[in-house]
C-alpha cells in the first residue's frame, strides 16, 4: 500500500511569494492534517480536514490555508511568504475521525524562503 | 491547553547499553498517546499508540508503556539503526485527530 505521497519535496522561494503543497494520503483514508516543523517550535498543527470540511485549525495567521477534494486529496497555500515560514511541512492521514487509528506521515515539502 | 514535555533532548549510548525515554503529559481526557521514530530528511514514522493507563506495547528492541501522567519508551540492547529522533504525542477528546508533540528525543546509538 502506497503511503502518505506529498509534492514537491523541495521549494525555495522568495519573500511575498506564495505557495502551494500537496498530499496525497493513503488509499482509504478520509482525514488529512498539515503540520509545521521547525527546530525551535518542533511540530506545530495547522488544519485537518475530513470530508472536503476543515474541521479544526491551529494557532496559525490567516496567511496558511487549504481545502480537501472529494478523493481525499488536500493542498495547503501559504500566502506573502516571510522569512520565519521556512519549515518543513508534514502532511498525515487517518481512516477517520473518531476511527481509533493512528495519523501516518509524509515526508513533507521543505520550504525555504530567501 | 494540552502539553508534552520529553526528556532528555538528547541520549547517546552504546550498542547494547538499554535505556529509557520519557514522555510526561497534560491533557483534557486522554484519546491516544503516539509514539513516532523520525529520520533526518523524512516525516515520522508510527511506532505505537496507547490508550489507557497500564498499557504496554512492543516492538522488536522497543517497548512502551503508559501512565497517568506519562509514557517511558525502553529500549532494550539498541543498535546502531535505532538512531533516529523519538517524538511523543497525545490526542485528546475532543473529536479532532489533532496531536499534541513533544520537542522529541535525539538518540544516537554508538557501535
């Protein structure tokens, strides 16, 4: 079974940019959520969506947002990039809400920003 | 507000030489507490999920248990490959499948 597929592996660019991640999470799985990852803050949750509906969002500027598609899909975009969003992010899936499975991770897109 | 605290930040031992990490944790109403093994360059592996005080799950070298207040992952003769960072999460009841991590564990294990 394929995992947790997100592209691009790598970006780089520049102040006042904007960016857009995708996942592709495992076959069967319905939940996805997005997660920042930077050496000093260590993972931090931005959003989770179930059924094309964000269900729940982190502490996170309005600047980051995403949407799921009918097959489960999700991109997450990150608008007028700064300096301090160059992290890794994570994109994990689950069967479902409230299904006792764990979240399985991709591994991520590392964004820098110049 | 949930919170995970692991320690150390970072272990160094010997190829054989057993030892423990620790996971202590605030939550509303625990749903799940996660453990992950993450590699430079990748995203976290799954390792286990434990859902209720006195429970205990192993795998291979590993071996996880669970109280009320925190998770201890022993691992017993490590080897070299078992070098990787260690994270710790926790889910609460709230109906979201959001995790709350720890900083993590950086285990390095000298042959």
């Amino acid at each position: 079974k394929a995992g947790v597929t997100q592209t691009p592996r790598y970006l780089i660019k520049t102040r006042g940019q904007q960016v857009t991640l995708s996942c592709s999470p495992i076959s069967g799985h319905r939940s996805v959520s997005w997660y920042q990852q930077t050496p000093g803050q260590g993972l931090q949750f931005l959003f989770e969506y179930f059924s094309e509906t964000q269900r729940n969002k982190g502490n996170f500027p309005g600047r980051f947002s995403g949407r799921q598609f009918s097959n489960s899909r999700s991109e997450m975009n990150v608008s007028t990039l700064e300096l301090g969003d160059s992290a890794l992010y994570l994109c994990a899936s689950s069967l479902a809400q409230g299904v006792r499975s764990p979240l399985h991770f991709g591994n991520g897109t590392r964004l820098t920003v110049t | 507000e949930d919170q995970v605290t692991q320690s150390p930040e970072a272990l160094r031992l010997q190829e054989g030489e057993s030892s423990s990490l620790n996971c202590s944790y605030t939550v509303s109403g625990l749903r799940g507490l996660f453990w992950y093994r993450q590699d430079p360059g990748k995203g976290p592996e799954f390792l286990f999920t434990l859902y209720s005080a006195g429970e205990e799950k192993e795998k291979e070298r590993l071996k996880a248990t669970l109280t009320k207040k925190e998770s201890f992952l022993h691992i017993t003769a490590p080897k070299p490959e078992d070098s990787a960072t260690y994270l710790c999460a926790v889910q609460d009841g709230g109906g979201s499948e959001k995790l709350v991590f720890g900083k993590g564990t950086k285990l390095t294990v000298n042959p």
